[in-house]
C-alpha cells in the first residue's frame, strides 16, 4: 500500500509486525460479487443477475446508494438508457425527481434514491451484505478469485467468478495491483445540509444580497473566513414543503484517500455548519427555518482513474483469442458495457461512478 497516498505517513517511521496465519471460512462461492452498493455497482449487480448469475451485493453502510444520497450529492443526471435509466424513471414517475426548482439539472429525493436501488436490486434476484467491508482480493496466478470480507460477525472469505470492483476509486483493483493514475484536478471535500421552514418567495426576493450579508458576517467575526462566500441552496422539487439542501463549506485539495486529512476536515467542516446555521436564521426568508440533518458523509470529489481496458465480447472481437475465457458469454458481455478490464489482472472489471 502506497502510505503516501493514503496520508498515513507516521506508519513510515513505525515498527511492522507479522500476524500469524488463520484459516478463514467461505461466506458463500457465486458467479459474480459486487463491491460496492452505489449507483454503479447496483447497476453491475442488477445486469449480473438478470443474466441469470448468482450475484452478491457487498456495501459497506447499511443502505444502499453509496456516497452520494449520504452525503446529499443528488444531481441525477441525464441517463438515456440502462439501469440507471430505470432508477431515474422511477424516481420521476413517484414524484422523487424531477427538475431542480433552484437551478439548472435534475435532482432526486436521497432517501427515495436508497429505496429505487433496493427495490431494483431484489426484483432482480440480487442477494446482499451489508455493513460489511471489502478488505482484500483473493488472488492466484495473476486472477482475482474472490474477495476478503469484514463485518460484525467476523472475517470471511467471498469466492468468485468475476470480481466487480465498483469502489468508486478502484480500492480494490489498487490492491490487487492494478495501476492507479491520478485526477489531474485537485478533489475536495464538502459538507451539505437540510434545511427546513424556509419562506422561499421572501428568500429568493433577497438572493442577491446574499453574498453582502456573507461578506458583513465575516468582517464582523460572526462568521469565519472559509466560509462559503454566499448561500447556495439546491435540490428543492416541491416548494410547498419549504426544503431546500444547503451547499456547506468546503475544502480543495482534500483528496478522498488521505484518511488522516478527511478527518481533520470532517471536524473543521461540521465546526463550520454549526456556526452557519445561527447566521441563517437572520437571513429574510429564513427566520422560521431549522435543521433537518447535516449529511452523513462528506461529499467527496474524484480522487483517482484506474488504468483500465475495454475489450470486445467474444462475439464481436475481431480475433477471438483477444478476449478471455471468463469474458465468454452474454452476462460479461454485458458486463462491459459499463464496466472496464483492467491490464495485467485477470477475473476483474472495474465500474466508476
């Protein structure tokens, strides 16, 4: 493991120890197993079982639907075909989508998102474990044969045919040694909110002076410096509720690996919603408003690309030796068209977010 990159430097200096060896048991042998319960993995989990492969969902929070409901990252998107076509289309029939009464995009309810992703995951035969996390790729002779997983029971072992890596930032394919190349723009790091009893039509009367009002409370101390520079509300579909989210401060340069760094940053920026918040209150439009929840998770920007390849079906490829065996049939076949191969690592696809 790269320590640099994963921001635990004091390891460097520190002494190693040798743990002994232990037999782990099988949790279960199947066909595929996703790492990874966000949109992307659910979409690989679903097209996996609807091929008729026995699918295990391995996530590591308690709901399915990744960082992003977490953390109140709720863009939708524009998705034209594919599951996450069907998701949006279930949202939007249900009145949990819909276009973004603050801005421009689509955004979705983080809660109806958890439930769409369940209902789709089940209908198609997916079979689950969560709260547990993926620690390590099983491997032998260059191919992944499963993975190692860790939960409240204990530590077990998941073998399978083909390992989906659906991490977000290949964690897994890092391990199993898959090069990692960097995002040339630099990640941050964000913590949003929910607010409520916001009078929109006073609110919104007063949005231009939002950014003077920000500017008045740090001059005067009542706010700090790194504080956002105005209010940004997103993510209001139906006004009548009078919800809306709030854009939180933010961090550049955070990069989602250097676990010492989140969570000092994790600290600071709930230091500074807390200290938000009163301000909010003497806004016009948000004298009645409170809290709903600040977001479980900070929202977190891209922090690595794996180097990954993209080979036809056997169907399709030109030389037919260019693919391999456990590339054969309809399920891989389908498999990569949202999912990449990786160079050098055998049984393995990667999808990102």
């Amino acid at each position: 493991m790269n320590i640099e990159a994963t921001g635990l430097r004091a390891i460097a200096a520190s002494q190693d120890i040798a743990l002994p060896a232990r037999r782990t048991p099988v949790y279960r042998s199947v066909d595929v197993v996703v790492c990874g319960g966000g949109p992307a993995g659910v979409a690989a989990a679903v097209t996996a079982a609807r091929g008729g492969a026995r699918t295990l969902l391995v996530e590591r929070h308690v709901v399915l639907g990744g960082n992003g409901p977490l953390s109140f990252d709720i863009d939708l998107g524009q998705h034209p075909e594919g599951i996450a076509a069907e998701v949006a289309a279930r949202l939007e029939q249900a009145g949990e989508a819909g276009p973004d009464r603050m801005g421009e995009g689509r955004v979705h309810d983080p809660e109806a998102m958890k439930y769409a992703l369940l209902d789709i995951a089940r209908e198609a035969g997916v079979s689950f474990l969560l709260s547990t996390w993926v620690s390590d790729p099983i491997m032998r002779d260059g191919e992944t044969r499963g993975v190692m997983v860790e939960n409240k029971s204990g530590r077990f072992a998941v073998l399978a045919g083909i390992v989906i890596d659906a991490t977000g930032d290949g964690e897994l394919a890092s391990r199993a040694g898959v090069a990692i190349a960097t995002v040339d723009q630099p990640a941050a790091v964000q913590l949003n909110a929910r607010i409520g009893g916001i009078d929109f039509d006073r609110a919104l009367a007063g949005r231009p002076q939002w950014p003077a009002l920000v500017a008045e409370a740090k001059r005067e101390g009542r706010l700090a410096d790194d504080q956002p520079d105005t209010i940004e509300l997103y993510g209001v579909l139906q006004p009548e509720r009078k919800i809306a989210f709030l854009r939180g401060p933010r961090i550049e340069g955070q990069g989602g690996r250097d676990v010492e760094g989140l969570s000092r940053a994790e600290a600071h920026l709930r230091n500074l919603m807390r200290e938000f918040l009163p301000f909010l209150k003497g806004v016009p439009g948000f004298e009645s408003s409170f809290l709903v929840d600040v977001a479980g998770a900070l929202q977190l920007g891209d922090g690595r690309r794996t180097k990954a390849s993209r080979p036809a079906s056997a169907v399709d490829a030109e030389e037919r030796s260019a693919v391999p065996d456990w590339l054969e049939g309809d399920v891989a076949a389908q498999l990569l068209k949202i999912g990449a191969k990786p160079a050098g690592v055998e049984r393995l696809l990667i999808v990102e977010r």
